[in-house]
C-alpha cells in the first residue's frame, strides 16, 4: 500500500516525524490518493487469482474503514502529539529492521518510514477521520499489456490495482478517470519505480 496524492506525501510525512509540521499537514481541500498493486512477481493470472486479489483488496478496504471509525470515535488519537508518537514506533520497529541489512541505514531509514505502507495507510485513515471525509475505492481487473502505454507495461501488465480517495465517489474527483493521477505519479517520479 502507498499514497500516491498528495505528490509530495513522502516529504511531509518525513516533516511531521522530525517536528516541522503539526496535524493535519494535508488541507481538507486536497486530494489524496491510495493505492494497492497485487501480483507483483507474476501477475494475476486465472479466476481464482482474481479472486484471491478481489478478497485482499475487499479486506484491505474493511481494515482502513475500521480505522477510520476509530480515529473518529477516539478524536484524542488524532492530534499531533499522538500520531506523531505512533509515527516514531513504527519508525523504531522499521530501524531495528535495518539494523543489520545496510550500512547507510540513515538514508535508507528516512526513505523506508515515509513510505511505510502502515504509516501511509494510518495517515489516509486519520485525515479523513480528521476531516470527517467520505472515501472512494475502485479495483482495477488485471491489465492486459495492450491497455498499457508501453513504458507502463513492466509495471502493470497482468497485475491487479486499487485505488483509494477521500471523496464521495468517481464523479467528486477533478480528473476524467480515476487512473490518471496514479499514471501521471507513476510516470513522472522515477523513485516510485521502487514501489510497485
């Protein structure tokens, strides 16, 4: 899982953990953007891989509307203090994951927690609670390479994908579809070749 919008989300979670910022450090009046690639190594390949994807996704889905429902009904875990505490022990868990497999482990540190699937997810969750937002997801079938542009082939072809945002439905976002911003994000960053 990762957020693809805002475009700069790496950069504010990294502000918010090291003190610069304070909750909430998105505007209600962004978008932001979600997403979950399945079947990384091969593919999705058969019904009951599609099936299996659909199920992962479905439960994906249940987990952060959970944890929507929680950041709203506990609004005390939502303020900066607290986010910013449970940030730090997720990056404590992630440094003591690096401890023995890098030796730049600062960089790799910084890199690893802000683009942290439990991080990101937690921080999708709590904006919108915080907003008292309503949410949108879309599950992509698998891509057939000629549905791709060619340099998105690698990336996408045969693999299932769910989009996440904080509006209403397709109709309430700003863009004709609701790929094109995760394509756009997905062609013009070239560090977000490492995340899918």
């Amino acid at each position: 899982m990762g957020m693809f919008l805002p475009l700069d989300i790496s950069e504010r979670v990294g502000d918010f953990i090291a003190g610069k910022l304070d909750f909430p450090f998105i505007s209600k009046e962004e978008i932001m953007g979600m997403f979950c690639l399945f079947g990384k190594d091969h593919g999705i390949n058969g019904q009951t891989e599609i099936l299996s994807a659909t199920d992962l996704a479905r439960g994906t889905i249940e987990q952060l509307s959970r944890n929507v429902s929680l950041f709203h009904n506990v609004p005390n875990k939502i303020n900066s203090n607290s986010v910013r505490e449970d940030y730090l022990k997720r990056a404590l868990q992630i440094s003591i994951e690096l401890r023995y497999k890098t030796t730049n482990q600062s960089h790799k540190l910084n890199e690893r927690v802000a683009g942290d699937p439990t991080i990101l997810s937690n921080c999708f969750a709590q904006h919108i609670a915080f907003y008292k937002r309503n949410y949108y997801f879309e599950l992509f079938q698998p891509f057939r390479k000629n549905d791709l542009p060619i340099s998105l082939k690698g990336k996408l072809e045969g693999r299932m994908l769910l989009l996440g945002f904080n509006v209403k439905n397709l109709n309430a976002l700003p863009y004709e579809s609701s790929i094109v911003p995760f394509i756009y994000w997905l062609n013009n960053t070239s560090e977000n070749a490492s995340k899918v």
